[in-house]
C-alpha cells in the first residue's frame, strides 16, 4: 500500500526540521560506541568493582572480555500493582540470558509513582516531574558502561517515556522493553465511572465508592483503562521495542514468563556480540515517531503523550509539535473503542486483536511506515503477530484477518471515526490540545461565559455550593509545569459531566493536563504557553466569554482587542505548592522546564554546536565506529 500523502508530507516536514539536532544526536551516540565489549573501556581496578559480588561463572565470563552483558533497569515496587510482578524478572532474566551464553546484571532502580494514588494529592505535583527524574536514573545505571544492551523493566505513565528518554541518551545500546501486563477485568469501567459521579452528586457514600474502586483495582497488573500507562504499552508496541504482542499478557500467566525470556535472549542477539547488532538509536528515527503518533490516534490514547512522545523524540534529535498530531489526526480514523472512549478494557482488545491487529490495519491503509528498525530487525510487519505458547516457550502467529469484536477494533475500512479525535485548537488564549473521541458533537462546541478558578479546590468547592448550575467554561489557571507541576485534574470529571448531563453547556480550559480522563467533557488542555511563561490564559477575567469550537479548532476569549491588550497577567501564589510533600526538592525542575507543547522536559535538543569528542580514545580496545543512520544501514546490509 502506497504511504498516505499527509503521512509522507508530516514526515518529510519531521526529517528537514530535525537534521541538524538528529545528526548532532548520532555523532553523540556514535562517539560513545566501540568495537567490542563496552567494558573493555573499563581499566582492571574498574572491572572489578563492576562483577565484585557476581558468581564465580558469570565473573569469569565477564573478566574474559567477550560475551555481552545485558542491563536490567526496573521501575519494581511492590506497593503499585503495575510494577509489583517486576519483583521475579530478573531471576528469570539471567537464567534466560545464560542460556544464551551472556550474562545479565541488575544495573538500577529507576522510581515509580502511580497518578492514581497521588491524584488529588500534594504528590500529584512531582508525577510529572518524575519522568525526567527517571531518565536521570537510568543514565545512573548505565553510567557504569559495563554493558552491552539494556532489558527496561516499566509499565507506567511516567515510567516508560522516562526510560526511554534515558535509553536513548545511551542511543548505542540496544534497548528491548519489557512489560508486565494488565491486571485481569474487575468492575466494568462503565459501573466505576457511574459510582463516582454519583458520589460527586452526594447520592452515594464514601464506602460504596472505595467498594467500587477496590473492585476496579483488584490485583497485580496496571490498570484495564486506556490511560496513558497502557497508551504507552500500545507504543511499544508499534516502535518496535517490545516483542510482538507483549503488551497486555497478564502477569503470572505461563505465557508472560515465556515473553519475557524471549525478550531476555533477544536482547543477547542483537548485541554487537550477537550478531544483529541493532541500538536504540537507529530503531527510534523520524519514521518510527510517525508510527508513534499514528498508533497513539488510531487508539484514542492518552493525551500525555502530547508531552511524552515530543520529550521522547527530542531525546533522539527529533524535533516535533503539535501540528504535526493534528495534521496526522485528520487522517489517521480511530480504530478502536477502549474505556474512556468505549465501555471496553484491554483486555477486550487484546481478545479482539491487540496492538497487532491496529499495526497492520495501519501498514496496509498506508498510514503507517514498515521501512523502519526493530529489535527484530527490519520492518515493522514482523510487529503485526500475537504469541502462543508451544511446549513453554513463546512462538508468533499471523493474526486472524477479521476482527474478534468490531466493537472494540475494527478495520481501517470500516473504522469508529474518520479521524483519530485529538485536535489542535488555538486562538488568543493560546495553543491547546483536545481529545474529542469521547465528545458527542452537540458538545464540541461551546461559548460561555468565563469563571476563573486557581485550583480544583476552589471549583469543587463552588460546584458543591450549588453556585455551577449554569452555562460556563471553567478556566483553571496556574496548573502548568512551571506553576506547580501539571498535575492532572481528574478530580474535575465526574462534577463536570453531572453539569453537562444536567443539560448545561460546559467546557474546560487549563494549562493543566487530564490525560484522557476529559472524557464526555470538551477540555482544551495543556495550553501552551503557561501563565507562568507569559501565556495569554492569564489575561481571563469572570465573565468574559470564551468560545471553544472543536470543528474549527478555535479557543478564543471574545474580548475586544483593545481592551485584551491592555489587560495585566493575574498573579497568585504558589507558594503553598511549592514546599511539602518534597516538592521544594523539585524546584530545579520547575524552574527549568520547557513549555508544555516542547514536552515539558528539563533536557535540551542535542545541538551541533556541541563538541563530540570519542569517549572511549586512547583505550587499547576502544575502536571508534563512525556513522550515520545511512551509514549503519548500509553496514547491516
């Protein structure tokens, strides 16, 4: 199938803007590779503080300079359900990696933090914040350079943008991600969302909403909705770092163990030493971002990664914004139905069809690029398989042509919506970001009058007072990663959803995020820049009338220009959202940070002004291999 015309065009744009920082990034990444084992860059007194504590078989492989070593980086803890099944992968990790003649080494724990115990809460304001953090923590793992490729253990949201960016800041090692799978169906999403909204109603006590919940999250395995833990696991899929059909196993189950071996083993073979030499790299490329939004639309996936992907690509030189996912969400239709946009849970999708299935619906409607790298090689169609289990060890077999639940995904002939539900609106308020999947269309345009609120707090407060019983758009302010951290506002959805059931036309504009939790709601989210930064949010008062319009992609405050021009920032203080709950330790963060639309990340775009010098001259067997994406390529070849 011939490449969409848009998706040629947004990835053509992507190349040219990005040159100069993609090739800064792979002289980088180049600089830091030699021939032979990274440890061999390391003197004797190095080597042997690195396999000190290690059995006397796998010290004497690693004194001998030959075979690779695999890193293990995991998010494990055992309070959060995602992560708790981490606890037993790196036992059978090394025992798989052994079988392949290697040797595997915890390098690191990186943190983890769930939104949804935060949500609400003080912690809330590091969540985002974290994921730099992560990165940072993984550049600490491998910063010992004893290793050779690299198993990242992460589900989460947060999480996994984090280690990835940290991967792709040591682009020479291949990277293979390993998931641990979704914990099994409690409560249907359909009854949790019914049981909060009538707790924000007052019709429902404290007991029967923690009953609810405690039925919803009810064992290991990450969350069942498509939030951007499992958006991310949905992009792992379509980048090419997982192996196929990894995503949403459940975890205890034979077939996730076997999955996890197999991705153990794959990540000797595709070591220098292994054969297939593939880094991270050169698999993470302009064409492979593409893919990445092309399945996040096709999905309806989290709005998060509005941040996390523009972070993810900048840590590999790419330089993308927020027109490239509008223009690529006018083409790209949505393929499935998955709570918050469907009563579905994943494990529904993967029933129906997976990651595989919406993969190879992309690749054969053109929307989607196969010429890209893999940890299985070239071409993303090896990506478009599910696994079985044949005498305990994981096989792959082609996918049933026809969907299992054409309500849950669907082919890209006969899709849900023309069009992938995430817009970009923009006007004199700003640049926004809305997800409309789960909007009705009578709702996807609102003008209202303003009312201006400086926390969800004090929404909550007037929504329980009675003093919301009308038409309005709230505009929550001081909620950028400057102000206090993003933090996402969930807290807002069932009290805004009860007023617009009620038959009231409300809407949401923030500088805040929601990830996908807006749901029915229209929100403009994430808008760029910040009061903080200067944003225009910050000239709003109470009653002005704010027009949000879906269709045209308009957010607009309907104030003369006159008047508009002459109005002062409003002010606040933060001060309280500063200091607590260890938010002050994150100070550098808020004062470094980049605006949301440039991923609200810390770290700068590779530049070609920076001096690459080999990290490993001098060292008697650190050769220096040179080259470019062409140029790997062609070796490969």
């Amino acid at each position: 199938m011939a490449l969409h015309p848009v998706v040629e065009r947004v990835t053509k744009r992507i190349i040219e803007r990005s040159a100069p920082s993609r090739a800064a990034y792979l002289a980088h990444v180049d600089a830091a590779r030699i021939k032979g084992v990274q440890r061999g860059a390391l003197s004797c007194t190095n080597l042997a503080h690195g396999f000190a504590a290690f059995p006397a078989n796998d010290k004497l492989k690693l004194r001998e300079y030959r075979q690779p070593s695999v890193a293990i980086v995991s998010s494990y803890n055992d309070m959060l359900s995602a992560h708790q099944p981490f606890e037993h992968f790196p036992a059978i990790i090394k025992d798989a990696v052994r079988e392949a003649g290697a040797v595997a080494q915890f390098a690191g724990g990186v943190p983890a933090m769930c939104d949804g115990v935060t949500q609400g809460q003080p912690g809330m304001e590091l969540s985002l914040f974290s994921r730099d953090a992560i990165a940072m923590s993984t550049a600490v793992a491998l910063s010992h350079n004893m290793f050779d490729a690299a198993l990242y253990l992460g589900v989460c949201d947060k999480i996994v943008p984090g280690l990835l960016i940290g991967a792709l800041h040591f682009g020479h090692i291949p990277a293979v991600f390993v998931p641990a799978g979704p914990m099994t169906t409690g409560m249907s999403n359909k009854e949790k969302a019914a049981v909060r909204q009538r707790y924000a109603l007052g019709l429902a006590t404290r007991e029967e909403l923690l009953d609810g919940e405690a039925k919803s999250y009810h064992g290991a395995g990450t969350c069942t909705f498509y939030g951007t833990a499992n958006s991310n696991q949905m992009l792992m899929e379509i980048m090419g770092l997982h192996m196929p059909g990894a995503a949403f196993i459940t975890p205890g189950t034979e077939l996730r163990q076997a999955l996890t071996v197999a991705a153990s083993q794959r990540a000797v073979k595709i070591t220098q030493q292994g054969g297939d030499y593939m880094p991270v790299a050169h698999i993470v490329d302009e064409k492979c971002i593409v893919n990445a939004l092309a399945g996040l639309l096709a999905t309806g996936g989290s709005t998060n990664h509005t941040l996390h992907l523009v972070a993810i690509a900048k840590a590999a030189g790419i330089v993308i914004d927020w027109d490239d996912f509008n223009e690529l969400s006018a083409v790209v239709p949505l393929l499935t139905r998955i709570y918050p946009n469907g009563d579905a849970d994943v494990n529904h999708f993967q029933a129906a069809g997976g990651p595989g299935f919406v993969i190879r619906e992309l690749l054969d409607a053109g929307l989607a690029h196969d010429d890209v790298n893999t940890i299985l090689g070239h071409g993303l169609r090896a990506h478009t398989t599910e696994p079985f289990l044949d005498a305990g060890k994981a096989i792959w077999k082609d996918l049933p042509l026809a969907s299992g639940d054409e309500a849950v995904v669907r082919p890209a002939s006969n899709p849900f919506a023309a069009d992938g539900g995430m817009i970009l609106v923009k006007g004199n308020l700003g640049r926004a970001i809305m997800k409309i999947s789960a909007v009705k269309v009578e709702h996807r345009i609102v003008e209202a009058p303003a009312l201006t609120f400086d926390s969800q707090e004090d929404f909550m407060h007037a929504y329980q007072a009675g003093h919301l019983n009308r038409d309005f758009v709230a505009v929550l302010r001081f909620q950028g990663p400057r102000a206090n951290g993003m933090p996402e506002l969930h807290a807002l959805t069932p009290a805004l959803a009860n007023l617009q059931d009620a038959g009231h036309h409300v809407a949401l504009v923030t500088d805040g995020r929601m990830s996908g939790a807006s749901g029915k709601v229209p929100a403009a989210i994430h808008v760029s820049p910040e009061i903080l930064a200067d944003g225009p949010l910050g000239r709003v008062r109470d009653g002005d009338i704010i027009r949000l319009d879906a269709s045209t992609g308009t957010l607009e405050a309907l104030v003369p220009a006159a008047v508009w021009d002459k109005r002062t920032l409003a002010a606040a203080d933060l001060t309280s959202n500063h200091i607590g709950m260890g938010r002050e330790l994150f100070a550098v963060f808020r004062n470094a940070i980049s605006e949301a639309e440039k991923g609200a990340t810390t770290f700068p775009l590779p530049s070609p002004r920076q001096t690459v010098v080999p990290l490993h001259e001098g060292v008697d067997s650190g050769e220096i291999m040179p080259g470019s994406d062409e140029d790997f390529l062609a070796r490969k070849n």
